[in-house]
C-alpha cells in the first residue's frame, strides 16, 4: 500500500527568461546509445566517475556519471539543473559534482550532463521550451537504462528549480520509464505567475518603497506580455500605467500593446532601447535587466524574433497542473518556507492538490522554516531528508 505523506512548514521537520535564441531546435531519438567512456575513471572509497557522451537528436551530449564502488547494477538519478539563462555547466558544476557523490555513497549512480552548446556537447546553446527540455532529460534517462550497469526499472530525476517542471514533465509523458522524481525548490504555480511573484517578493524583502514595487511589477508583467502574441495582463498594466502617470512604462506599455506598423526587429531594438533607459533604476533591480534581459535580447537573431516568441510563450503560459496531475511515480518534493522566487506554500499546496488528482499515493512534501530558494547540501535537514527518502525507496 502506497503512503501519502504532507510535512506542512508550521511542524518540526525531518532533522534537521528569453533567452538567446537557437537555430534549431534538437528532436530527440527515444532511446540514445551509448558512447565510449573515457579509458581511466576517477576513483573514491565510496564513488567512480566517467565522462559519458549521449544521443539527444543529431546532438552529443557530455555529461559526468557517478557510480558506486559497490556491486551493480545499481538504482540511478539524472540531475537536471534549473534555468539555463547564464549557459552555466552542470558537468562542471560542484553543486552537482557534491550532489552526486553523495548520492553516490548510498548507492545510486548519478548522471550529470550539458545541454546542446554548452561545455563538451556539441550543438547551439539557446533557449529551450520546457517541452525541450523534457524531452532531453528522457534522452539522459534512455541513456542510463541502455547501460548493464543500471537497474532500468529503477531510475529516476532530480530537479532542481525549473528543473521541477521539466521533470515532472517527463514523468507524466513516460510513465513507464520514471521510476521517481525529486523536485528542490520547484514551482506549482506558471512561469508567468512565479516570475511576476519573484519580482514582487524580492522587492519586498528589499524594503522598497510600495510605489517603486508597483513599477517593478508593473514592467515584469510588461516584459511578459511584450513576449506573448496573445497579452495576457493588459488591462491591468494599462490601469496601473495610468495611475502611476507618464513615465518609461508608458512607451514600453505603447510598444507591447500598440506597436504600429514596424518589424518585429524593429520592436525588439526600441524594446531594448526602453529598458536601457530603466537599467540603473533602483526600482528595476530584479527584473535583471543588466544581467539577463538586454544581453540575450541583443543576441536574438532579427529572423528568429517571431519564432522565438511561439517558444517563449509557450513556455511563460504552461499550465503545471497539466503535468502534473498525470504523475504516477514516487515523489519527494523540498520546499524552502523562506523562497523569494516561487510561492512555497502556494506550490506545496498544488504539488498536492495536483498529485492527488493523479491518483498518486506515494508522495512526501516538506517545506523547511527559515530556508530559501537555494537549497543545497549546506542546508541544514536537507540531506537528510533527500537520503532517508532515497535509502527507503527501494528497501527491502
């Protein structure tokens, strides 16, 4: 009989964008094969390491597989970072490089890997749609099961941030092949609502003043509504517009909604002229306009404005509920109480509304006091949670 466990944040717990666009986008094959790894692993008391290489479409993707020194096959997880926009590597990465090792200890063997364009992979780096995403982190996965090493019934994912949508997203279109799924700082609720969420929160935590968090939010759901083809939060961007009177959001506000007759080049060149002017603008500090959306607006090809667009907002409008609610397999879902860029208490709430939709009577839910977004092996309860749900999963 399957157990169905809620930690709510009140209790004592368990011990304790855009981005730059792609010319292509990569089909995946269903079942990668494998590619020789390198002749001479590294070596641990408790842990082996190989570089690997994985199909992913006409794409090879490098990845780091971690494996126990015990006897195989073994149970395994694939690591699937969150967001993308920085083109960071997860191979390299020491908060994966921890996670893996660690994981490796009680037995698991844990894969690591870069996306197309990133790192040793080959292919174009730029922005993928969740669906994208989804559909490579299966291609890890398919990679995994095809080994001798690996106990194929058994392998599961670990997401951490958007990467809690990509993977519940997996789970729900392959049932058959996820055994689990991990969520770490996941969101219940849309990219559109966690983004405007997160600039609302952290402008609040930073003790702005209420009118400057009104133009914040204001131009976060501008942003929002300028890579949708079908806007979403006109009417109420167009009263607060007015209430706050003449100002950098009226232009931008002019250009989303009634752009006139230019290119869609065109817009995007005075979109980001717009945002220039507001950069510096204390009241813009987290909408990361500096740091994330005039650079990969620069980089956007002219052609590929319209087509970017279709991804993005498909991505900005996915419906979590979707997924899941078809997700069948054991789930382990961490929150932080204290998370400033998805609503916690609100996700938790879904991840369990939407996972007893399902059916699913194997899931635990815990949201930790006093902790944020980035939840790590420093986190104190952390590692204990995630390895006493692990070492349960499959006693016996």
């Amino acid at each position: 009989m399957k157990k169905r466990i809620l930690i709510a944040s009140i209790a004592l717990l368990v011990l304790a964008g855009c981005s730059p666009a792609s010319s292509s986008v990569p089909t995946p094959t269903p079942t990668p094969t494998q590619v020789q790894p390198t002749p001479s692993p590294q070596r641990s008391r408790s842990w082996i390491q190989e570089e690997v290489r994985f199909a992913f479409g006409q794409d090879q993707l490098s990845g780091m597989l971690t494996l126990p020194t015990g006897e195989g096959p073994y149970p395994a997880i694939v690591l699937v970072s969150g967001s993308r926009s920085t083109g960071a590597e997860a191979v390299s990465s020491t908060y994966f490089a921890e996670h893996a090792r660690m994981m490796a200890g009680i037995g698991y063997a844990v894969l690591r890997y870069d996306p197309p364009g990133v790192g040793q992979s080959s292919g174009e780096s730029g922005f993928q749609s969740l669906e994208n995403r989804a559909e490579e982190t299966m291609a890890a996965l398919h990679y995994l099961q095809s080994r001798s090493d690996i106990q194929p019934e058994r392998v599961g994912l670990w997401g951490i941030s958007q990467g809690g949508w990509v993977i519940a997203m997996a789970a729900a279109a392959y049932p058959q092949d996820v055994a689990f799924i991990i969520s770490v700082s996941g969101s219940g609720v849309g990219v559109a609502e966690q983004q405007v969420h997160s600039i609302e929160a952290q402008s609040r935590a930073a003790q702005m003043p209420e009118q400057d968090i009104t133009k914040a939010v204001l131009f976060g759901r501008l942003l929002i509504d300028w890579q949708l083809s079908l806007p979403i939060y006109r009417e109420l961007n167009e009263a607060e517009a007015q209430a706050l009177g003449e100002g950098p959001w009226t232009d931008f506000g002019t250009l989303v909604y009634e752009p006139g007759a230019i290119t869609p080049a065109e817009g995007l060149m005075m979109g980001i002229e717009i945002l220039r002017t507001i950069q510096d603008e204390p009241w813009a500090e987290f909408l990361y306009l500096t740091e994330l959306y005039i650079p990969q607006l620069e980089s956007i090809p002219p052609e590929q404005v319209e087509a970017l667009r279709v991804v993005t907002g498909q991505t900005l409008l996915n419906d979590p509920q979707e997924y899941w609610s078809h997700v069948q397999c054991p789930v382990l879902a961490i929150f932080g109480e204290d998370d400033l860029l998805q609503p916690s208490a609100r996700s938790a709430a879904l991840y369990e509304q939407y996972l007893t939709e399902a059916g699913n009577g194997n899931f635990t839910i815990v949201v930790m006091p006093g902790v944020g977004h980035h939840i790590g092996l420093s986190t104190p309860g952390y590692w204990g949670i995630l390895s006493n749900w692990l070492d349960q999963l499959y006693e016996g």
